[in-house]
C-alpha cells in the first residue's frame, strides 16, 4: 500500500510542474532523477536546481532573486520554514577559501560527537564503560572478513551472545551506516562488513562497531572535500579483492567516481555474483563503475553540465582486467562472462571511459575492499574524500607495469 510520502510526492510533482511552467519560468523534472528540478527564469536566463528530500528542500542557483519567488510560492502552497542552508539531513556544508582556492567540505562532527557521547554514556550505564581515549588507528582490522556463517576470526557467536547484543549491535550500526554513506567513505568497508552479521551478531562484533565509531570520533573533522581546482572532469576508479565471504563465494569490491577532487559517489559492498579468479572480482567491480558512471555522465548532461563530462578515464590495480576491453580480448579463462565483456565493450567503444592501469599502491578503492594498514589508509584516505595536499593529477592513460617500474618504482599486480 503506497505511504503517505508516496501521496506527497505525487502531489507536489504535479503542482511543480504546473506552477512553474509560465511566462516567467519554465521547470523540467529529472528522468533520472525525479526529486530534482530544474527551474528556468525566462527573462534572465537564470538557472536553479532544486532536489527535494521527502519535505526537504535543497536549491543552488544563480539569482538569489528567483529563489526568493520560488519559495513565496511553495510558503503559500504548503508552508514553508527556511532553514540554515549549511546544514541538511545532518551535513554541514563548509565553504573556505585559501590561496584563492575555494573549499567545499561536507562534514558530521556533530553528529559523530552526539553519536559517541551517546553510546559512552550508554556503555557506562551497563557497566561496560568505553575507553574514550583510545582512537583506532584504522576503522576495521586488517585480515578480517564477516560472515553471517562464521569466519574464521570471528565464528558464530553463542545463542545467548547473540541474544543479549543484537539490539544494541542493529542500532549502531544503523547509525554508522548514516555517517558512512553521508560524509565518510572511509567507513564504508566497516559498515559493509559490519552489516553483513546483523542477524547473528555477537560482543566481538560489538567491538568491531565500537572501533569503528572510536575512529570516526577521532576523525570527526574531517569528511570528504572538493576544491575548485581540482579535476573539472569526471575521475572513476574501482578495486576488488579476493577475500570471498564463506557464506556464498562472493568477495569484497569498491569503486569511487570524483568530480573536483572529491567523490560524488563512492561504494564498498559484495560482488553481485561469484567470482573465479582475481581478475574476473576485477572485472566484475569495473562493469559496476562503469555502470553507476553512465549514470552520472547521463545525469549532469541532463542537468546542463555537460561540460563535465568526458571520457573518464577509469583506473583499476589488475593488469589483465584493465587491458581486456583495449585488446579484445577472449579467452578460455574468461568465456563465461561475455555479458558483462559485451556490455563493457560497448561503453567503451561509445568512448565513455577509457581502462588504464595504476599502481595497487595509489588505488583509493582498494579501502573499501579490505582492512588496511594506517600507512596504505594514511596514504590512500585523503585521495578518497579529497584532502590530498594537492590537486589530483589526470591519469597517466599510457601507464603500464613496466613503465612504473622504470620510473624506479615496483609495480605490484
């Protein structure tokens, strides 16, 4: 039965539509992306996108002017209470300039600080008191796979484990979930892990949350940043492990998409389907880029910014899986995923993104496919959420194995 947001939705698109298709704007709604609009002033020229989040609304625009009318209406229609515009759903958005180098970072400090000050206070109560001192160095241990079948780090916790911490365990890691997906990518690999034992969870799983949020505490500052003169065109890159969960074969994979330096989408989950070889888990977490790339390539030229899109250069870590759709390539080894070769081969011949090779040790993705080290998150974090030292560099697309090694650097496979 569709819900009351479902009956808002309906009717507020419709009076969207109507209103502001006159003699002063005229409104088109995203295909594919229906919560947003995009109002034109037909006596100015002047462009606003709106994207509405159930009874939130969000707008960037070029005529303050055109928003204040937008707002009149909407206020008459439904009511309307203006809000901060730095802060939504949790974010805080802030704008810095330094250097004549303008900034924008989303961030959850509050959030992350009301989260931690909660479950400190909770723990204590139960007589399990958190040491709040102690900041992880990274967000989930390395070696480490969750299983909902057991693993052999972590096996299946006792009945009554499960029993006493399952309530408290669905309830942190759904607040953890908020801030990776919202702010900090560097969590995503914990929470994807985490989420996976959400029905058989036991206290050694607890701790996992409980490390994870201590980072995040610990890293409450920062978030992910975009910054004006970074890369103007889209950037896609894409890594997959093989760590395969026990419960189904299937292993870790990620990928993030950047635009300005920072990642406008940025994912760490289990591979849709088994795969056979580490160079099959490669090609199976690049056909999932490529395929949420089309998407935002589709969606900024229907938003009118096409002008940064490309053909996005699309780096992954595995020689053979980068140079597969370059060559052709058919073998006896990778026969059995035609599909995906095939639809692969098409984007790539329609020239929406180019394969090239980069070394493991400067692949972002590769932290959302596994725990790492403080060294490879320390080097590999702020090239994920954009707070690299310096603007990212356009990818080397002639890169091979051999020609990083003669730069005096070993090539890792």
């Amino acid at each position: 039965m569709p819900s009351a947001s479902f009956y808002w939705t309906r009717e507020l698109n419709a009076w969207m539509l109507q209103t502001f298709n006159s003699s002063t704007f005229r409104i088109v709604q995203m295909v594919l992306e229906p919560c947003m609009y995009m109002i034109t002033n037909l006596k100015t020229g002047s462009v606003t996108h709106m994207l509405v989040h159930v009874d939130d609304i969000d707008l960037i625009t070029d005529s303050d002017d055109d928003v204040a009318i937008i707002f009149d209406l909407i206020d008459r229609k439904f009511g309307l209470v203006a809000g901060d515009p730095d802060v939504l759903l949790g974010v805080h958005r802030k704008l810095t300039e330094v250097d004549g180098v303008r900034y924008l970072e989303f961030l959850m400090t509050d959030y992350a600080s009301e989260m931690f000050n909660k479950w400190k206070a909770k723990l204590s109560t139960l007589g399990t008191p958190m040491n709040e001192k102690y900041t992880p160095e990274i967000p989930f241990p390395t070696d480490t796979v969750l299983s909902v079948v057991g693993s052999e780090k972590f096996p299946l916790p006792s009945s009554a484990d499960t029993d006493a911490t399952i309530k408290m365990y669905r309830e942190i890691v759904g607040e953890l979930l908020w801030l990776a997906r919202m702010a900090m990518p560097k969590l995503l690999l914990s929470v994807s892990m985490e989420s996976r034992v959400v029905s058989i969870a036991g206290k050694a799983h607890f701790d996992l949350c409980l490390q994870t949020l201590q980072y995040a505490y610990g890293h409450r500052h920062e978030g992910i940043r975009f910054r004006s003169d970074g890369c103007n065109q889209l950037l896609a890159a894409y890594d997959s492990a093989d760590n395969p969960d026990p419960k189904d074969g299937k292993s870790q994979f990620g990928y993030s998409i950047m635009l300005f330096d920072g990642p406008i989408d940025a994912v760490s989950k289990k591979t849709p389907r088994v795969g056979t070889s580490s160079t099959h888990n490669e090609y199976i977490a690049m056909a999932e880029c490529a395929r949420r790339l089309r998407y935002f390539q589709d969606l900024l030229t229907e938003m009118d910014l096409k002008q940064y899109v490309g053909r996005t250069p699309m780096e992954g870590d595995n020689w053979p899986a980068t140079t597969q759709l370059h060559d052709r390539r058919i073998t006896d080894r990778n026969r059995h995923y035609l599909s995906e070769f095939f639809w692969l081969y098409e984007m790539y011949a329609d020239q929406k993104f180019t394969p090239c090779w980069v070394s493991t040790l400067s692949n972002g993705p590769d932290i959302y496919t596994k725990g790492t080290s403080r060294q490879i998150m320390d080097h590999l974090g702020p090239l994920e959420t954009g707070y690299h030292h310096r603007p990212r560099a356009w990818p080397d697309l002639d890169m091979t194995p051999a020609k990083f090694e003669s730069l005096g650097r070993p090539a890792r496979l």
